[in-house]
C-alpha cells in the first residue's frame, strides 16, 4: 500500500476516534441540558434524550428566584478569579528564580516540590492546619491550601529556563532589576504558557 494512503487512513481513523470521544463528552451535557428545559410529564415518561420535549422554563425561574442560590454563584465567581490570580501569581514567583541556573540549592528546592507532587499529607492533616490557622469556615481556606501547583510551577520553571541569557543579560547591563525582567521581558514571552 502507498505510504500517502496509509496516511490518509491514519487520519481518518484518527479523526474517527476523536469524533466518538466528543461525542461520548457532549451528548452527555446535551442530556441533561434537555431535561432541564423538558416538562415533567416529558421526562417522567423518558421522552428526552437530546433535544428537550415540551419546553418548560420553571425550574430556571425557582433556580434564579432563590436569593441564595444567586449568592452562591457570586460566591463561585469571586472565589474563581481571586484564586486564578493569586496561584498564578505565587506559581511565576517560585517558576522564576527556580528556572536560574545560579541559584543555590535549586536541586534541593526542586526535590521538595517534586515529592509534593506524589506524597500529601492527607485529608486530616489538611483539616488540622486549616483549623490551627483559624480558617475553619473562612473563604481563605478554600484559597490558600492550593495556592501553587507543583506540576504548574515545573511548567513554568521550564520554559523560563528556555528563554535565552541573553534577553535577561542585557536587561541587567541597562540597568534592570529582576523584577522589572520578569515583568516587563519575561511574563509578555510567557504568555502561552501562562495561558495553559
């Protein structure tokens, strides 16, 4: 068989594989997106799989009527975006200095972060501090204990270190501090990264 063939077959099944698998992902969203919009009477009587049967607004109208419900999706939100920004933060300041080659003790560092990645403490552990900082109940124990990645920071730590000397060499020779590098050189090149 032609090696162009055999490619093209590759690619067809490729593709055929991947075509099941979103659909093994959406038809699942579109389920229970059709129930939500499907009368009872519909969905008692098991008429809805994908489309919805009867369009009924109701459960929407309880759902966006409950005050607390409303609190708990601001609550979400908050809590999304304040915890993005301070994980992205912490994790650039542990990428940066660990991806220099003349920081002492980086090995040591590294090692530790990396046994982090496989070994926790465990659930109890976990309570015990939250408790001991005084955070039961407070919207910092949902944000500080995954305040930085392990595998994110490695991430990042690597493709600092793939960014030339140079660029940072002759940022020092004018003058620049580290700070102002990473802010103004080495984030704006990262931003792929920092994307992923």
């Amino acid at each position: 068989m032609d090696t162009n063939l055999k490619s093209k077959i590759f690619v067809m099944v490729i593709n055929v594989i991947i075509f099941i698998a979103v659909l093994a992902c959406l038809i699942p969203m579109l389920h229970v997106a059709s129930i939500s919009l499907s009368s009872n009477a519909a969905i008692l009587s098991r008429r809805v799989f994908i489309w919805p049967v009867d369009i009924n607004m109701d459960a929407y109208k309880v759902v966006l009527s409950d005050r607390s419900m409303i609190g708990s999706l601001l609550f979400t939100v908050r809590l999304t975006i304040i915890h993005t920004i301070l994980c992205m933060l912490m994790t650039i300041l542990a990428a940066y200095p660990l991806s220099k080659s003349n920081l002492k003790g980086r090995n040591f560092f590294l090692l530790l972060i990396v046994i982090t990645m496989f070994f926790s403490g465990g659930m109890i552990p976990d309570y015990l501090l939250i408790k001991n900082l005084n955070l039961l109940n407070n919207f910092w124990a949902l944000v500080l204990p995954g305040l930085i990645s392990a595998f994110n920071m490695i991430v990042l730590r690597t493709f600092f270190s793939s960014l030339p000397d140079s660029l940072e060499e002759s940022a020092l020779i004018d003058g620049a501090s580290y700070l102002t590098i990473l802010v103004r050189i080495v984030l704006p090149l990262s931003l792929p990264v920092l994307a992923t």
